[in-house]
C-alpha cells in the first residue's frame, strides 16, 4: 500500500537493514543506518519547531546529508523545497516568500549567501563543520534518539518544486506523496529496476529527475551512488569501480561525457555491468545515440519525456529505438497521454496537438497560485472529476502510437535540462543600468538543448560592452541562465501603434542577425 | 611554478567573473569557481597557451580541479617536451 517514500523506506530498512543504500565520496550508508539516521535527524527538526505542513528549504551540495536532510523533511511530516545552489540571491528570496518557507537547510559552504536569509526564515546546516549561530543537523542527531512519527496520507504535500513558465517568476509545483510513491513503482516497472541495480547518479537531487533515483533504491531496495559530474575520466572509473547498472542521464550530459575535446577512450574501461541508460529533457540526438553505444556496448537505452507538472509522460521501450530514434515513446504505466487539438479532440496520427496527460503522476498544481494552476491543470469533458495537466508542448502521435516531440507553444527556454523563461533573463538585463529594451530567446543547440539569445537596446544608443554586460549578469544568474549571445538593436521594432517594442520581429531580426534558423515548428524527422 | 598558477587564475577570472582570490591548494570544483563547463576549457586554454599536450589519463578531477595540481601536470608535460 505504501503512498509514500517513507512507508517504503520502513519497509526496506525492515527487510535488508545491512544492504548498501548510499555511497558518495565521503562514506556510504546502509538501509538500517539511513532509516536512523534519516528519523534522528526528523526528530531534530521537530524539536528546532519544524511542525507538519512546513515547507522546508534544501540549499545542498549533492552528499548523503542531502539525502539524509530531504527524507528528514519527509519523516518530520513536513514539504521538501529544493534551492539550487547555484540559485543567487533574488531568486532565492522568491522561492522563501512565495513558499512561506519556515526553514532552510544548508551546508556551510553556502552559508555566506544564505545568511542574508535568517531574518525570513531560521537557517539550519544539514552538513559541514559545527558553527556556534546555527544548528548542525549531523551534531545533533547524535545525541537526540531516532524518533518515526511520519503521519501524513498519500494527499498530503511532500515536495514543491519550483519551476519556470514561459513568464514571469518560476512557480511551485506541488507534489502529493502519493506522486513520488508511485512515480517510483511506475519508472521501476518500465525500467525494470531491481535490488541488484546500483544506480549512478550524476543528478541532481533539487529536482524530480534526480529525486526519482532515491525513491527507487529506498522503493527496491538498490544502491544509490552519488557522483558530482566534472570529468568523463572520472566517471567512467566510477562506472567501473562500482559496477554502475543504471545511468539516468539528460542530453547535455551526454555531450559532455563524450567531449571529443577530452580525447577519452573509453574502450579501456569495463562496463560490462552497465543494464541501462536512459535519458529525458530534451532531444536524443543521433550522435548522442551512437556516442552512447560505441562506448557501452549492448547496454539498453530508453528516451523519456515529461514535464515536472507530472513529472514523467513517456518511455520509448529500448527495443524500439533503432526504428523509431526520434520518438519519446508511449504512455507511463498508469498514465495516459493525449494529443488533443484546440477543440479538445484526439487528433489523427501525424496531426500536431498538444500533449496532455492524465493519471498517476499529475501533480497538485501550482502553489498558492490558482490562476496558473487554472490554466494547466484542467478539467476535460471526456473525464469527469479528474485532472489533466495541459502541457503546451506541441507534438503528435504515429500510427503505432508512439509520441514524437515537435516544440513548445510559448516561449520558455529549455538549456542544459533547465526551464528558464525569457522574462527572468530580460529582468536581469534590465537592470543594468545602461540597458533600456530587452527580448531573451531560444537558440536551438541539441549539445545542451537550447542556448539563451538576448537582443537589448541601450540609452545610448551604442553597445554595452560585452564583458561589462557579461559580468554584470554573472554576478546576479546562475550559469545556466546567462545568455551565450548578446545582440545590441539600435532600437526594436514598434507593435501597431501601442507603443511596445515588436518581441516577434525583434527575435526573427535577431535570428536573421546570427544566420539561424528559428528553433520551432517543423515535423521533428 | 607561481607563473603558471598566475596565468590560470587570470584565465578563471576572466572566464567566470570571480573576482576574489583563488587558492591555488582550493579544489575549484566543490567551492563553485567554476564548473563542469569550465574545468574543460581550462584544460583546454592550458594546453594551447604553454603548449602543451595533456592526454586522457591527464583529464582527471585529481589533476584540473587545483591550481597547484594542473599547474604540477603542466610543468611534468614541458619538462616531457624539453
């Protein structure tokens, strides 16, 4: 019956407590020592005033005290939210407010960027040396006993993961137990994950992918290795070492495994061990495919597709890739996946609708925002009392009723298997003083996805210069959201006699600019 | 040995926007300077600019991650050259 991540920990501490359930660089954990460790640490929060329904910031570095920090959340009867380290200061702040966060777990490596934060909400670090201002979760669950007082139902929240739109601030989605229960039973079932399966896992935790690969080795009872993706080299030793059967990867990991530039052969390594591949966010192209085979072999690869909204919609079985490498595949189990045109009907096969999902892992909506959540999370007249998740994903159906993906509807750039919207990019560039107009958009660039493009005018008239503009941003975005090309415009193009600045032209000018074709609508082939 | 830890720290600087020291004993990596995009074009700007030539085994986090480690593989790969 479990419904929950705790319930199926219970469970497997019960039936192999001396197993393997984590390994990082620093040390390793068994079943018997997490469920210990992970309800010591639960009853810290409690006693720190961390009460049921709080949401609970996660600000970590991938290590088992993360692991051991998010399933102490969970146990405490509280809601896991997940910081991006990499996340800066406004952003930061976004997620505490717009979450009513009443605490925030860090590491001590983070705590000069997040101090600024113990005025809205009480710091807590989950790893790193003792500090006499905040409490030190690995300190104390020493000398607290374990406690299991885990009450919440499968309804209950678990988790709110944030996550842009096509507009405006990212926006919380929020997710039931009873989803990452099941999300862990469904990708195990398509998977075919096992207690023998030793998962590497270059993910990271801040997000349900990643997430999903803990709730599989606490559901089956598997062994869960942490590794910090920077070198191919390092990896695949890693791979080796621990005989690594199953590799979640995403596509701009792919690319930099396989970095040409790094000269790697990976012929001298045995992945004989290796079970599966399998990959989601964004496209499997064919390089990475070949890539992926020349160096392990006969091993399955599974192309996947989802949006966080319910996290996970397709499989493509391994067995079909060869025939069919551009698809993502067929329903989940315990989903359903249509393809449904502007009147809300099925389209033929090949007809381009839009990608809408029902079942097990539809999520709650978005948090504390229930004119978006409207808009996704709707009711369908074919379905009576349920909710559907309306992507906007725009994508079709063969004849063997196997999806393919064609593009987005709206705006929202998807790079390096992060979604940042245009919006978020063109508020930080405005900010910099000289900067007058800006348009962010998407540069199609299958190694990560897509590359971040910003057209900007400026009060002068003349280019910001671009190390100046570039550090600017830098200091106030994470990586991922920092545009690769900066198009100084004169000045933009005017719409009809509003007065506002033409976005469309201004990115078909700028495509043209950089000689590329605009990243969208026709048949993926 | 210093010139050489000088010149990389110059390139990460202007690479990533930090601006405040870098120990050359630091691992780069886990103290966020840089990141896995970065660590591949710091090998890279290494071999062109002292002219050398790193090989797979080199392309490790043991040896790119530090200062005084890539700058330590640096000096092997021109007294190997010499």
């Amino acid at each position: 019956m479990p419904a929950s991540i705790p319930r199926f920990l219970r469970q497997t501490a019960s039936r192999l407590p001396a197993k393997t359930a984590l390994i990082s660089r620093e040390r390793s954990v068994t079943f018997s020592e997490l469920m210990l460790e992970v309800t010591a640490t639960a009853e810290c929060l409690r006693e720190i005033g961390v009460g049921s329904g709080d949401r609970v910031g996660i600000c970590m570095e991938k290590t088992v005290d993360q692991a051991v920090a998010i399933l102490a959340v969970l146990f405490a009867n509280a809601v896991v939210v997940p910081i991006l380290p990499r996340l800066k200061g406004p952003n930061i702040r976004h997620i505490i407010e717009n979450s009513g966060m009443a605490a925030m777990i860090t590491d001590t490596d983070r705590l000069t960027e997040v101090s600024e934060f113990a005025q809205v909400t009480r710091l807590i670090t989950g790893h790193g040396e003792l500090s006499n201002e905040w409490p030190n979760l690995p300190y104390m669950r020493k000398f607290v006993r374990s406690n299991d007082f885990f009450d919440q139902i499968g309804n209950d929240n678990a988790a709110i993961i944030y996550s842009s739109g096509s507009t405006g601030r990212p926006k919380g989605i929020l997710i039931a137990h009873r989803n990452l229960a099941e999300g862990a039973d469904i990708v195990g079932e398509y998977l075919g994950t096992h207690e023998e399966d030793r998962i590497g896992c270059m993910l990271s935790l801040n997000f349900d992918y990643g997430m999903n690969q803990l709730w599989q080795s606490i559901r089956f009872g598997c062994t869960l290795v942490l590794h910090d993706l920077a070198l191919p080299n390092d990896l695949f030793s890693l791979m080796q070492r621990e005989r690594i059967t199953a590799l979640p990867v995403m596509p701009v990991i792919i690319t930099k495994i396989f970095d040409k530039r790094l000269k790697v052969n990976t012929q001298r390594f045995d992945f004989s061990s290796l079970r599966y591949v399998c990959s989601t966010g964004g496209r499997l192209s064919s390089y990475m495919i070949a890539d992926l085979r020349n160096a392990f072999g006969k091993t399955k690869i599974y192309s996947m597709f989802g949006l966080t909204e319910a996290f996970r919609g397709t499989y493509l079985p391994s067995d079909k890739l060869d025939q069919f490498p551009t698809s993502v595949g067929q329903a989940i189990p315990d989903c359903q996946i249509l393809v449904l045109d502007e009147a809300g009907e099925e389209c033929t096969p090949g007809a381009v609708g839009e990608l809408v999902q029902r079942g097990a892992t539809v999520t709650k909506g978005y948090w504390n925002d229930p004119e978006n959540t409207a808009k996704t999370f709707r009711q369908h007249p074919r379905f009576p009392g349920e909710t559907l998740v309306f992507s906007g994903d725009k994508v079709y159906k063969d004849a063997n009723g196997f999806v393919y993906f064609v593009a987005r509807a709206d705006d929202m750039i998807k790079t390096k298997g992060f979604r940042v919207s245009p919006t978020e990019v063109e508020t930080e560039v405005l900010r910099h003083p000289e900067v007058m107009e800006a348009v962010a958009f998407a540069i199609a660039n299958i190694g990560v996805g897509e590359d971040i493009g910003c057209a900007y005018t400026s009060t002068s008239g003349e280019p910001v210069s671009e190390a100046v503009l570039r550090q600017f941003l830098k200091s106030n975005l994470p990586n991922h959201m920092v545009p690769s090309v900066l198009l100084h415009f004169e000045s933009f193009p005017i719409l009809g006699n509003a007065g506002k600045h033409d976005r469309k032209a201004v990115k078909n000018q700028s495509y043209e600019r950089l000689g590329i074709p605009p990243p969208s609508v026709s048949a993926a082939v | 040995m210093n010139e050489i830890i000088q010149v990389l720290s110059d390139y990460i600087r202007n690479e990533t926007g930090h601006s405040g020291d870098i120990s050359p004993d630091e691992d780069l990596l886990t103290s966020g300077i840089i990141d896995s995009f970065n660590i591949v074009s710091l090998a890279m700007f290494a071999q062109e600019r002292f002219g050398v030539e790193l090989d797979d085994d080199d392309m490790v986090r043991n040896n790119l991650a530090r200062l005084s480690t890539l700058a330590a593989l640096i000096q092997r790969r021109l007294a190997d050259k010499a």
